[in-house]
C-alpha cells in the first residue's frame, strides 16, 4: 500500500461526495430557492424550463459517483478491475469538467469544484 493510493482513494472518494452532493441540488433540491441561487436561476419559471435538464444531469454526476465508489471497493477489496473503474470515473469527472470550463468563464468555480480531486485522484492512482 503506497501513500499514492491512499491519497488518490481520498481524492476520489471527495469527488464522489462532491457529486453526490450535485445530484441531491440537480435531482433532489431542483426547486428550492436555496437551489436556485447556486445555479444562478433567476425564478421559478427559468427553474421549471431548466428542471427537466436539470433532473437529467444530476443522474449523470450520480452515475459518475457511483462508478467512482465501486471502483475504489473493487480496488481495496483486491478484485480485478478496480482500479481501471476508479481511473475511468475520475477521469470522466475531470473531462465533464474541462466540458464546462467550454461554456464560458462564468463557470471557472464550478469547473474547479468538479474537476479538481478527480484529477487529482486520477494522477494519483495512475502513479500508485
């Protein structure tokens, strides 16, 4: 057992957290004012056109969390495959995050939130 692997499981880990806590807002929380003001919806209308989308892609970030924990199961229960899924989550976490940074600065923070400890966990865990 390295320190890479433990900290790169620690960083994948956070990052599964992280959408996990996305999907409670996009699929959850969807039409709580509270919501409303981290995604920058100005009202209920613009919240009700965008829930649909909304609903949609908190499922995406909970299939990434997903694949994220069973492949850190798999790799520390010493099963076959396990570290290949933690790479392809992480890294798939990190590319929908350089995805958002192409739609426009406005996104800087929530790129940074989403893509930096599946980065950093993916790093990790290529080198451990």
């Amino acid at each position: 057992m390295t320190v890479a692997l433990i900290l790169g499981s620690v960083a994948v880990a956070l990052a599964a957290l992280v959408h996990v806590y996305i999907f409670v807002l996009e699929s959850v929380r969807w039409m709580q004012p509270s919501t409303w003001r981290v995604f920058g919806i100005r009202d209920h209308e613009q919240a009700e056109t965008l829930r649909p989308m909304a609903y949609n892609q908190g499922f995406y970030n909970l299939f990434l969390a997903l694949g994220a924990i069973a492949g850190l199961v798999l790799l520390w229960s010493d099963a076959p495959g396990g570290r290949t899924l933690a790479l392809f989550a992480s890294a798939c976490m990190a590319a929908a995050a350089a995805v958002l940074l192409t739609t426009g600065s406005g996104y800087l923070r929530a790129a940074i939130v989403q893509g930096t400890l599946p980065l950093i966990g993916f790093v990790l865990l290529l080198f451990a």
